[in-house]
C-alpha cells in the first residue's frame, strides 16, 4: 500500500512503487500504515473522500511505463503512522538504532529507490503493505541510499524496489517492479515448509528481510565461548543439517531441523568428533530445480543448497519453527545448535558459498543481487555476459571493494553474532580471481606492475584473502579452502594463505584411493600424504595446512567406494552423464552390493584400510557423515538432487550388526587423539620416523611397490609400528627389533570384529594376542593382502 507524503498520496495503476527520481517526499513526517494492509480498491476509496487535487503524469522504469497520480490526502484520517526521517548510511541492512531502525543499502547504479514494509497477513497475500520512495537529494549518501523509520515496526518484513536502466547488454537488471531481497537481511521469510510448492506451483516465491525489532529478546548464550582448538587436533565430520535426521529411524522429535542434530550431537561425540562443517545453512532455495523423479517416483531438489540466496540468514527451512515469530525462532534455533555443540566439546564450522548465488545467468530469476547493482556483484564482460568461473551460471565479483567488505561483514557477523568457529569456502579459488574492471588502484589503492589483466585473472595477492585472513575478528576462527574452481584453476598447495588458510586435500583424496586399491606406482606419493603432504605444504612449514578426506559430499560414499567401479547416476535423470567420471574405486571384484561374502569381506578391510589411514595420517582428517557405518548411495557419485534415503543418515544400519564398523571407526578416532605423534605441529622428521618395507630400513619405493610400513616415536605410546599391504599377495614381514620391548598387535584390518582393534577389555583378547604369539617371538608379522596394521611397542616381560 503507498503512503502519504507531505499532504500528498501516491499510489500506481499497476500497484508498483513510484520509479521516477523527482519524488514528492520529505523526512520527519507521520506516514499511514495499516496492519491489515488494505486493498487498492478499499484504500481508492478513503483517499476520494479527501482529495482536493490531482496530478497525472507517466513514468519511464527500464521496459514499463507506469501512469503515477498524486492525491492530496488529509493523513489524519489513515490508520496507524511513521516518523520518517533522513537516516544513517552505516550500517548497511536494517539496524536498529535510537529507537528506531534504520535501513541503509548500497546500490552504484539506481536511479531511483523505494523501501517496501510488509506485514506477515500482507506477505502471505503477496501484497506491499507500505510504500516509501527515497528521495536521492536527501536519502543518498555517496552510493548508499538510507532512511530512519520510527514506529511500529514490530513482526514487520521488508524489501527493495529499484529503478533504473533494465539493459542487459551493459550488465543492469533494473525493474521497478521486482522486490528484491536486501544483501544484508539478517533473516528471510518465503515458505515456512521444506519442499512446500507455493500457490500455483510457484517454485520462486516472493521472498523478504525481517525488520529487527527493540522487542526482540536477546539470546542468552550461558555463557558461551569459542572452544579455540589447536588446528593439528581437529577431526571433522561434514554434515547435512536436513539429512542427519530426516531418516525415520533417527526417531526424533523435530527432524531435518537444527533441533534435530542437536538430540544426535553425542553420537558424533562418541564417535570422537571435536569440530562438524555444516553443508551450506544459508537461506538458499530448496525448489531451485523442482520436477518429477520418475525413476524414484519423487520430485528433485536443490538438497545439497550450494546455491545461496542470502549470505546472513540460516536457512529457515532448517527450523522447527518455520517461519513462525518472523524467522527469529529459526535464528535462535542455529543459535541453540552451535551452543549445544560447544557445550559437548565440538566446534562448528559453516560451508560458505561466495563463489556464485541462485541468481544463475541472464535467465536466471532476479532475486536480490541482481536487481540492486548486477555489474557491481557479479563478474560480467563488456557486453554484460556473466563470466562463469563457478560452473553454476554467474560468478560472484568478490575482489570488488564493496563486494569483498560485504562477504567480511558477513562472515564477521556469523562469528560475533552465531558464534560459529570457521569456515570453509566453497571454489575458494574464484575468490583469488580479479574482479570486474580490475585495476590496481580500484583494489588496492594504487597502480600495480603488470597492471593489464582480463577479468578473472588469479591474483599473486587477492584483496578479498588478504582482508579475511589479517581480519582482527577473522583471523582467529579456521579458514579452509576448497582449492580450486569449476574453470580449472587448481591451487592445491598454492592457496595465498597469510599463515591462516587450511586447505581441503584433493591430492590426498586421490592419491590414497589409488594406493589402497592396489595401484602401481603410488607408494611414495602415499608416504608423503601419511606425512602430512611436505611435497605441497613443505614451503607452508605445517602439516595441518592439509585437510585430508577419502570421501566428502561430492562423490562416492566410503562404501560405495569399494562396491562400484562406475557411477551410477541414473536417478538424477541426467542420463548418467553428470558426476564425476574419474572416482579411483575398486568394487572388489563384482559390481554392486549383491557380491559374494568373500567379495563383502574384502570390502570390509578396505573400508578400516581407507579409515586407517585417514588417522595416522598427519594434517586434519575429515569424515563424511555416515561413512562410520558405511552408508551407501547405490553407486550415485553425485546426489544433489535427492531429498530422499540417498542422503538420509540411516539410525536403524547404524545400530544393526552391520555397524561393527562404527566400533572400529570411534575406536581408531580416539587412538588418534590418544597418540602425540599423529597430529604434528611440523612434518616429521627422522628423529621420530623410520621407513621400512619387507625387512627393517629398507622401505621400497620402487614402481610396483604395494608396500608402506614406517615407526613413529610417540611420546604417549612409546613407539607405534604401522604398516599397510596393498598387494593381492599375503606377506610375512620382519620387526625392526627393540631389545627389552616387543611388539603387541592393536589394530589388524584383516581381522573379523572385533579382533581387528584390541581392546584392554576385549574378551578373548589374551587368546588373540597368543594366536600371534610364534611370529611376533620371531619378531615378525603376517599381513593378509589388502590389509593395515598397527603395533605398540611394549615392555617385554621376558627380556
């Protein structure tokens, strides 16, 4: 509903805000406002009975002509009212201040303004219940444009009309009659319900910021403080907030939702978890690529949500609550979470997106970013294509000032605010890229050598990087980037890092899947990841600059990894062609779970292989949410699409007998936290580690070598021998001898559970350690193929 300005009511024939720059506004005036936000036709009606004079004129905005008329009203006689006054242009978004709230935003290329409050009755009806056009003499400052409002703004939404050049061609998408989401909306509302179609099949509903109230209780965090582990002592479980629970069997009461993984925080605790990396939880929309499944017989689905909508809010979606108390429920709610999490030891880190938004190409919807200064937010060419270094349609302009100091503000707001512990960036590498119109001085406040670069061109010393990582809030929490981008840019080991960054291991990834599956010429590459990568972070000079993974989202689960040599993705209905080609797995002799049981034994061993060395690897091991059972995907390397079992942690395999390898998994976890030696400040050196092979000290490196076994000097545990046989072939190999101490079997791959990690309480085990009683006199040991041990120097009671 417009609103009366000076005597004065606006109002369009279209019901779209005013567009022109020569608006009739002025500040610190009473301006109507109804809760109940009355029609046009109703509100026609109680304007006739006042006017005196009307003016008619038409109005050019992008495409559209709209007819404008002017009415002067007496204000006294409309509902409700606003102190409307010139406002602040800091900070950006909507703030509460000196009794009011404040909105402040910044748009390079509008002509013209209007602020849009909606009632939550008004928003369900898809109806603007107050108009308030800026004027860009008085509520523009520089490039931001700004209003203070006072009133009763309480449970009320908001949003943006802009007016401008709608031109594609010269990268503007202006059009008066969208209303755009503010960049810095601190909670969104559109559909209260995950999956939920809106009225007439509509996938993009109009979606809207929530307008902080002095109302709003402050959350009471008990307390709360950052947990600040060292880095070298993180094991990270990456999670999917909606798939952890959603399963029937996690039986509990709210699930999908943030409530939900908190009634489930002490599995990963006894899985010995200490930090989890949140798939994305920023307000993203789930219906993004909505259509009928005919091969499951459900609908796709953006389930993954790496396709951000807004940067600030959690995804309200996530909540129990919905949209109910205009989304602070569903803030709290992330709040709870974090804060439950710290409470249990373990730490929280976000998956962030800054490399592209769900606004795509020139096709794509205009959402937010778009509409109120495309070319500024988004990296287009000259003639206004979106560059698409994300593989995801558009490309987010992060090295320009603006957009970099929003993404900084952003991330500061989810440490100070939400208190969560970190990051990790998704395609960190477009991040390093230049922006558009890149030039020194624009980035970094004077000319550059060797100035002349095309847009996108991966910078020595990107501003955007640089500003995170010597951020005085920043800097403290843990940076992790994925290294490299959908346009080929590869920086594994090459990430500008100011001493902060880790880096998500791909080479890692790659290299022990091959060596574990028994291929040729891997052994020395294996070594050097068990080292914590030196070949890539020796000039980093640590080894926790490496965050190692078998397995992660995207791709094949653990279990699927030694089940099937190819992908199979039919369900995504794509033909099978997306997802990765090149997976590095081993079905282990037969395709598909159906296989013979000596086939499912041998993929048991690979699993606590691959597991295996994930711990004693040095950096920072991550698992993959529920691979500690050995969840599997029915060989779909690539399940975005699916809000299904696919994705859904399964509670019931968990607790079946199945999950024998759960016990080995939160066994080995906690022998890793247990061993000073597994998680260095520095690479090892040979003070602490020896290479062997076959016989002590003569490790081989050789081509068709299958073979790895080292000592660690271990400050806990005396010494630990470790070995790996990725041979078909059984072998029988010799113990570096120790005199006074022997060697005590812990952990044997090839063993049945729960014989393959001995416990000091296992029943039995006596009787299982005799059983190696005739070899480990001799000091020697016998590995089966496709098998990792692990032995503890003791004292020999016999020496």
């Amino acid at each position: 509903m417009p609103i009366p300005i000076m005597g004065f009511f606006s109002f369009t024939l279209t019901h779209n805000a005013p567009s022109s720059t020569s608006l009739f506004f002025s500040q610190n005036l009473l301006h109507s406002h109804s809760q109940s936000g009355p029609n046009l036709i109703s509100l026609n009606k109680r304007v006739s009975q006042y006017h005196n004079t009307i003016k008619t004129k038409t109005l050019a905005s992008g495409n559209e002509i709209h007819t404008e008329t002017m009415v002067v009203v007496d204000k006294s006689q409309l509902e409700g009212c606003f102190h409307v006054s010139r406002g602040y242009p800091s900070p950006f978004g909507a703030t509460i201040r000196d009794g009011g709230v404040n909105f402040a935003i910044y748009s390079l290329n509008a002509l013209s303004a209007t602020l849009c409050l909606i009632t939550l009755s008004d928003f369900q009806d898809n109806v603007v219940t107050e108009y308030i056009p800026l004027d860009p003499l008085i509520n523009k400052t520089g490039d931001v444009w700004h209003v203070f409002l006072k009133g009763d703004l309480k449970d009320m939404l908001y949003g943006y009309k802009f007016g401008g050049k709608f031109s594609p061609e010269e990268g503007h998408y202006y059009d008066s009659s969208r209303i755009l989401l503010d960049p810095y909306a601190k909670a969104v509302i559109s559909r209260g319900e995950f999956g939920a179609v809106g009225p007439d099949a509509n996938c993009w509903p109009q979606m809207a910021g929530v307008v902080p109230s002095s109302d709003d209780d402050e959350y009471d965090w008990e307390g709360d403080l950052p947990l600040k582990y060292p880095q070298k002592d993180l094991i990270i479980y990456e999670m999917h907030v909606r798939g952890f629970t959603k399963h029937e069997s996690s039986k509990t009461k709210f699930p999908g939702t943030y409530i939900g993984v908190i009634e489930k925080l002490d599995h990963l605790k006894e899985l010995g978890v200490n930090c989890i990396e949140l798939m994305p939880c920023h307000e993203f929309n789930e219906l993004e690529y909505f259509s009928y499944n005919s091969v499951l017989g459900d609908y796709k689905v953006n389930f993954w949500g790496y396709s951000t909508v807004n940067y600030f809010s959690p995804m309200i979606r996530y909540s129990s609550a919905g949209i109910k108390n205009c989304g602070r429920d569903a803030v709290n709610e992330f709040k709870f979470l974090i804060k439950e999490a710290h409470k249990r030891g373990i730490e929280v880190i976000m998956d962030v997106v800054f490399n592209h938004t769900a606004e795509g190409n020139e096709d794509g919807p205009i959402i937010s970013f778009r509409g109120v200064d495309n070319s500024v937010y988004y990296m287009v060419a000259p003639k206004g294509e979106f560059y698409n270094y994300s593989g995801c349609g558009n490309t987010f302009n992060c090295n320009h000032p603006v957009v970099r100091q929003f993404i900084v503000d952003c991330l500061r707001y989810w440490v100070t605010e939400m208190h969560v512990d970190g990051f990790r960036f998704d395609l960190a590498s477009i991040m390093t890229r230049g922006s558009s119109l890149w030039d020194g001085v624009n980035a970094l406040g004077a000319p550059a050598e060797g100035d002349i670069l095309t847009v996108g061109t991966p910078l020595g010393n990107p501003p955007l990087i640089d500003l995170i990582s010597n951020d005085p809030i920043l800097r403290g929490v843990k940076l992790i980037a994925e290294a490299w981008d959908a346009a080929g840019l590869y920086q594994v080991g090459t990430f500008p890092h100011w001493g902060t960054w880790l880096e998500w291991n791909g080479k890692y990834r790659d290299t022990v899947r091959q060596f574990i599956k028994g291929t040729d010429g891997f052994a020395g590459a294996f070594a050097e990841c068990l080292c914590g990568s030196p070949n890539i972070y020796q000039g980093v000079g640590r080894p926790w600059s490496s965050i190692n993974f078998v397995c992660s989202h995207d791709g094949f689960t653990l279990a699927d990894l030694v089940t099937y040599n190819n992908k199979h993705n039919l369900p995504n209905g794509e033909d099978n062609t997306d997802g990765e080609k090149h997976n590095n797995s081993w079905n282990c002799g037969q395709e598909g779970e159906f296989a013979s049981i000596s086939v499912k034994k041998l993929r048991k061993r690979q699993m606590r292989n691959f597991f295996l060395s994930l711990m004693v690897s040095q950096g920072v091991p991550m698992i993959y949410m529920g691979d500690e059972y050995g969840h599997t995907k029915g060989g779909n390397n690539n399940t975005y699409c699916h809000d299904n079992y696919l994705n859904y942690f399964q509670w019931d395999k968990k607790e079946e007998s199945s999950s024998d390898f759960f016990r080995f998994c939160r066994l080995l976890t906690k022998f890793r936290q247990e061993c000073e030696s597994l998680g260095l400040d520095d690479f090892p050196t040979s003070d602490r580690l020896q290479w062997h092979g076959h016989f002590p000290g003569k490790p081989d490196w050789s081509e068709t070598s299958r073979f790895v076994a080292y000592t660690m000097v271990d400050s806990v545990k005396r010494e630990l021998y470790i070995a790996f046989n990725t041979s078909h072939l059984p072998s029988t190999i010799t113990l570096p001898e120790r005199p006074g101490y022997r060697w005590e079997p812990l952990v044997d791959t090839s063993k049945p559970t729960p014989y393959d990690f001995l416990t000091p309480d296992l029943p039995g085990r006596d009787t299982a350690i005799q059983q190696y009683a005739q070899f480990l006199d001799a000091n020697m040991y016998p590995m089966l193929s496709y098998s990792s041990i692990i032995l503890l120097c003791t004292p020999d009671e016999n020496a």
